[in-house]
C-alpha cells in the first residue's frame, strides 16, 4: 500500500475514473487534480471518517 504519495492527474482524467481514484484515495494515496496543467485541488484521504463537514 502506498501512503501520502501523491500523482498529478487532469481533471478531465480525474473525471472519468472518479470512482478508481475514490478506491486509491481509501488506501492511503493522494491525488493533485490539474487543469491546462496547473494545479487546482488536492483529493486526499480524510482524517477521520465523520469529521467532515457537509
């Protein structure tokens, strides 16, 4: 498993394998999500299930 790595991705990539990325995201990867090759928003791992706000 690989913890606190994190992989650019475009957001049209990011778009389409939504669900791939959600299931990576559970194992402890990070993604950074790119438009027209700049850095836009970070999907990581929460850090405890229910702290979030809605």
């Amino acid at each position: 498993m690989e913890v606190d790595m994190e992989k650019a991705v475009s957001a049209a990539d990011a778009n389409r394998r939504f669900s791939q990325l959600l299931h990576d995201v559970r194992q402890g990867r990070s993604y950074i999500v790119t438009s027209h090759g700049r850095p836009v928003a970070k999907i990581s791992p929460a850090d405890e299930p229910g702290t979030m706000e809605a």
